[in-house]
C-alpha cells in the first residue's frame, strides 16, 4: 500500500516509450497560429494579458539591466505554471514533483545569475559575503556562513518545489483513497472527507501558482543582487 501512494510520482510508459517524451510537445498547441493581425481571437487576448501580468510582475523590482532576462523568466513562470496544474488533473504525471528536474531548472539559472554578478561588479558580489561593520573576530565564520548560504540556494529552490507539490499530490492520494473506503461502510464520514478533498483540491491548485511564482521571484531577486 505504501508503494502504490508513490506510484504516481513514477514517469508513465506506453510500449515502453515515456509518455513525457509527448507530454513535451502540447505547448505548441498553445502558439498562436500566423495571421495578419496580433490578436485574432479571446485565447489569444487572455494569453497576451496573462503574459504582460506575469512579466510586469517579474521585472517590477528589477533595473532596466535585469529586463534582458525577461523573456527568460517570464517562459520559465509559464512553463512551471503549466506542468503543476496539469499535474492535478487524474491519470497525469507532474515532472516537477522529480528533484532532478528542478535542480536542472534551478541550478543553471542561479549558476547564470551569480556568474552575471562576478562578471560586471565583482567587489559588490564578493562584498554579500561579508557583511559590512562585522567584528574582526567575526569574520571567517560569517565569510564561510555566507557562502555555505549562497551555495545552498539551488538546493533550496528545488527541494521547495518539489516537497511542497510531493507532500500536496500524496494527502489528495491518501484523503481520495479514505474516502473510497469509507463510502461502503460510514456513507456520512466519506461525504465529509470528499467536502476536505474538494477543498484540499482547491488549496492544491493555489499552491502549483503560488510555488510556480515563488520559484521565478526568488531567481529575479538573486539576479537583483548581482546587477
């Protein structure tokens, strides 16, 4: 039983043949098709509202240096926004509940942004390590405290993402699975526990937006320390 709750998190196959591998190509269904005119239709003004929403809100405590990574940021937010509500949709697999797929996203863009800092002002990104009017004595433990805290911030970016989208996906597996088995035997109690998966369901959906979001702000602010 306890195997089966963590089933879901394994990568579905047909034939042998992983089922991400298709999964991949739905985002082209959401390009618009070429026409003479910007906006043809309703999709395509919810998609261009959406996207100055989501990029305004990124570049808002960014200088206009940090806007070339707009285009960056803004597809990252999509595309983790995208994975996690189709992840709650049944007999789906979400890829961002895999710590190595978020450690792929998360590594090389933090890895980017701290070489952007050292690039054009090395002083002032040397200078997070150590905060200034820090005691003499201080000093190695707070330099080895701050960088043991830089380093760790991919690791943070995704251990968040996946634990909170991992612990999420298995109360919805345990409370659905409650409540089946009660439905035979206690009809009024399984009637309660689908209201608390309904409401659990609701929660879940803020939460892949809200960590979706988390995920990209807390990039565009490391990205804000080093230009």
């Amino acid at each position: 039983m306890n195997l089966s709750f963590f089933d879901q998190f394994t990568s579905p196959s047909l034939l042998g043949i992983p089922l991400i591998l298709l999964s991949l190509l739905f985002p082209t269904l959401l390009f618009p098709s070429l026409d003479n005119r910007w906006i043809t239709n309703r999709l395509s003004t919810l998609q261009s509202w959406l996207l100055h929403l989501i990029t305004k809100q990124l570049m808002t405590p960014l200088n206009k240096k940090g806007h070339k990574w707009a285009l960056i940021l803004t597809s990252l937010m999509i595309l983790l926004l995208t994975i996690n509500l189709l992840g709650l949709l049944p007999y789906t697999f979400t890829p961002t509940t895999q710590l190595s797929m978020n450690m792929a996203l998360a590594f090389p863009l933090w890895l980017a942004t701290l070489l952007t800092g050292l690039r054009n002002q090395p002083s002032a990104s040397l200078g997070h390590l150590l905060p200034e009017g820090t005691p003499t004595p201080l000093i190695p433990a707070l330099i080895l405290i701050e960088t043991t805290s830089l380093l760790i911030r991919p690791l943070a970016l995704g251990v968040r993402l996946t634990a909170n989208l991992t612990a999420g996906h298995l109360l919805i597996q345990l409370i659905s699975t409650a409540t089946t088995a009660l439905l035979p035997i206690m009809p009024t109690v399984s009637i309660l526990t689908t209201l608390i998966l309904l409401l659990l369901t609701i929660l879940e959906v803020a939460v892949a937006m809200i960590q979706a979001y988390v995920f990209v702000l807390l990039l565009s602010l490391y990205l804000q320390e080093n230009i």
